[in-house]
C-alpha cells in the first residue's frame, strides 16, 4: 500500500490547481506526448491496402509496444527515487498530470452553468466539449444527461482508473493505464480505418477498466441520497449499457439521482438506439448535473481518504 500514499498526494494536487495552462503551453502534457506517439504508428502501421488480418496483428503489436514503453518510463523513473515518505511524494507529484480529476469538473460545471441560468447556446457549446453526439439535436433534458452519463464515465476512466493502478503498481502502473485509456480513445473505435487496428486497444482498456469502472459505481452508490436505489439500479442496468464498464457508474449515478440516463441519441447524423439505465425516472435537468457534481466530489474525497488510510496501516 505505499503507492496509495502518492496517489492520494496526486489527487490533492490535481484538485487543488489542476494542469495549469502556463505549463501546457510550454510543455504540453503527458497524454499529448502519449497521443503523438499513437499518431505516428497509427500512420506507419495501419495500412490501407493491408488485409484485416495484417492490420490487427499490426494492431497488437502497436499496443504493446505504446504501453510497453510507457510502463518502462515509468519504472525507470520510479527507480531511482529517493525511498521512503520522500519518494512516495515524488511519485504522486510525477503522477498528478495523469490524474484529470480537476479537469472533469471544470467541464461539467461548465455545462451546468449556462444550462442553469437558461443559455443553451453556451450549453451546447461548452458539452461539445465532453461528448460525442450533435449538440444542435440536444435540448435541455438532453445536454443534462450526456453531461451526467460524461461524469460518471470519465470518472471511471480519468480518475479512478488510473489512480487505481498507480497505487497497486506507482508510476509504471500509473503511466501504463494512460497509455491503455489514450489508445483506446485514439484507435479503439468501430471505424472503417481502426476496426481492425484498433481491436487490441479496444479489449485492452476493456480489460484495464473491469475494476475500477466496478469501484466507480459502489463509491456513487456509498455516498447516494438512496443507497438502495442507486444499488439495485447498478446492479439491475449495468449490463445494458453497450459498454461493459460504462454501465456501472452512469447505472449507480442514474440511481443516485434518480433520473433515466443513456437511452436514444444522434451522433453523425445516425440515431444510435441504446437503451435506457433507470427506465421510468425522470429526465435529468441542469439542478441534477450540480447534484452529480456534487455527488462526484465526495466519492473523489472518500477514495483520496482511502488512500490516505491505506498509507499509513
């Protein structure tokens, strides 16, 4: 449980002043670092002309290769840290850029503010941001819900997830999960040009999230108004969800709040028929964004203190 201990100091760091725009324009950031590098494979490797077959194969290797050497950063980095309560703080300020845990809630608010105050231009605007479907499509009960489905998933994902596997594992866990989770966003989608190449990214990050997607869901749950609702409407539509980690959260959120969530939606132009998480609850409205937010900040809090506590048993 050492790595507990700096995976708490990340989150406190993120939380307090996120990823600070002065340093993102003078370095960039990990993940872009990470995105360049995918860039460059993606272009090498995943050939046109190739047979599936070849682009798959291609697909793996080009995986492994990315999470490889980001784990073998990481665990040279990690190396040669001091030992003790020193390098526990070294390795949670090295993680605190992978962990978007500010970052996630800037874009939400950013959403409920306008939607609150009766702007949905700015509203669809800034959920543009955060989601993949057609804004123009959205109404209010609309860009509520895929800002809530966005905060429960990129909770998972952005969050818990990594922080997850930076204190099973420190900085190569850590650094290895980013790796996973940016390659599946860049190539693990159902296109034309990645269905092949971006197999093995897509069943990786599948596999990476099984737990922490699981964890996402009971903190929600632990700290909902109705513990009972939001419990038996994660463990009841979870597995609806297309995705099969996906579902816990938004599942354990749509219960907390008491509101439907997933369902119906556009995105390029095409209606994708999911189905809905809470069926027969309430749309969300902007007031139910604020309550999720709220809602995540203390689930970020009580995991932070799990780890805390694990650190120092």
């Amino acid at each position: 449980m050492f790595f507990a201990g700096a995976m708490a100091v990340a989150m406190a760091l993120d939380a307090l002043i996120g990823w600070p725009p002065a340093l993102f324009a003078r370095i960039g950031h990990p993940v872009t670092w990470l995105g360049r590098l995918i860039n460059l494979v993606d272009g090498a490797w995943n050939r046109d002309a190739d047979a599936p077959v070849l682009r798959r194969a291609a697909g793996v290797v080009a995986a492994i290769l990315v999470i490889a050497l980001a784990t073998a950063i990481g665990w040279a980095v990690q190396s040669v840290l001091a030992s003790g309560w020193v390098r526990a703080i070294l390795v949670g300020v090295l993680a605190w850029p992978l962990v978007a845990l500010r970052s996630l809630h800037d874009h939400v608010a950013a959403v409920a503010n306008p939607l609150v105050s009766g702007d949905i231009t700015a509203a669809r605007s800034a959920v543009a941001q955060i989601v993949g479907r057609d804004p123009a499509t959205l109404d209010d009960a609309g860009i509520a819900r895929a800002t809530i489905e966005s905060l429960a998933e990129n909770a998972s994902d952005g969050i818990v997830a990594p922080v997850f596997w930076g204190a099973l594992f420190g900085l190569p866990g850590i650094l290895g999960y980013k790796a996973i989770n940016t390659l599946d966003s860049m190539i693990g989608h159902r296109t034309e040009r990645h269905e092949a190449f971006g197999w093995a990214a897509a069943w990786i990050d599948d596999l990476a999230n099984l737990a922490p997607a699981r964890l996402t869901g009971l903190l929600f749950v632990l700290l909902a108004p109705n513990r009972s609702r939001a419990w038996s409407c994660m463990l009841r539509d979870a597995h609806r969800h297309r995705s099969p980690n996906a579902g816990w959260p938004e599942a354990a959120m749509a219960g907390a709040l008491d509101v439907r969530l997933s369902g119906p939606r556009i995105y390029h132009g095409h209606v994708a028929d999911e189905p809905w998480l809470n069926e027969g609850a309430r749309d969300p409205a902007a007031a139910d964004i604020l309550a999720g937010l709220t809602l995540y900040r203390r689930a970020m809090m009580l995991l932070a203190g799990v780890f805390v506590a694990l650190a120092l048993l």
